[in-house]
C-alpha cells in the first residue's frame, strides 16, 4: 500500500503530534500515530467510508474512535496551530480542509424532512403507479446524474 509520511515529513510531524496530544488516558493504542495519521490520510485521499479502510489499518471503528477523540478533545487544531508555515507539512492542512474529500451520499441532497404527519398528509390520496408508468415523460434530460472524481 502506498504510504504518504516519508521519514523526513515524520521526523518534522511526531514532536509536534506528541506535543499537541494531552496526557494520555487509558490503555495505549495498538496503532502507532504514525500509522494511525496515514490511515487518517489515506481515507482522506480516497474519499472512502471508514469502514472501509485496509486492514493494514487495523479495525476502522479504532481509527474511527480515535480520529473523533482527536478532533473532540483539539488535537487536530493544536497540531494545524504548532506546523510551522514555511516546512513541507504545509501541504497538509490544505489536504485535510479540502472541500473535494468532503463527500455526501447520492441519498443526502434534496429530500424532504420527516417528522409527523398532519391530518391532511394521511388522508392525500396517492396515484396509481400503474396509471404514471403508463404516462408519458414530462421531462427527459441527457445530463448525467453523477460527474465524474476530479482528478
């Protein structure tokens, strides 16, 4: 699998990453951080679900858990913050607020809102689905439904 932190970006990135982690609590992570910010950049690279992240990883609900822990208790911010501006792990912060990793599913756009249904909406009468597929179109359109990835 391909890996994004060279040894010379690590040597940069793990005193501010132990610098901006609080004290720790509990039981140490099985992960290292280091494999833990490449499974975190991985995802972010290819845009896909937690749970599926490589096994390499180890299971996706710990890295899962652990990215939200990060995120809830500051640790991301405070590691943005202590990157100095002029080193190559500038790249980094534009790479995590990138707007074309941030993805919703095909299901998220456009629906209603559900929540109680008042008298008139129980008693609306609805057409038969035999009678619309019988109709005619009212509207066609050749556009695609989804663009492609930029690359």
């Amino acid at each position: 699998m391909r890996r994004i932190l060279t040894n010379g970006i690590w040597d940069l990135l793990e005193p501010l990453v132990s610098a901006a982690k609080s004290s720790p609590v509990g039981a140490k992570p099985k992960l290292p951080d280091r494999e833990f910010i490449e499974a975190v950049l991985y995802r972010a690279r290819t845009g896909m679900a937690w749970r599926d992240l490589p096994d390499d990883f180890g299971g996706w609900n710990a890295v899962y858990q652990r990215f939200k822990r990060w995120k809830d208790s500051g640790v991301w911010c405070r590691l943005f913050e202590a990157m100095p501006k002029d080193s190559p792990l500038e790249g980094a912060k534009r790479l995590f607020i990138d707007s074309t990793t941030s993805r919703a599913h095909q299901h998220a756009a456009g629906a209603e809102k559900k929540g109680p249904r008042t008298a008139k909406s129980s008693t609306t009468t609805r057409r038969s689905g035999a009678r619309v597929a019988g109709s005619r179109a009212r509207s066609t359109s050749s556009a695609p439904t989804r663009t492609p990835p930029s690359r």
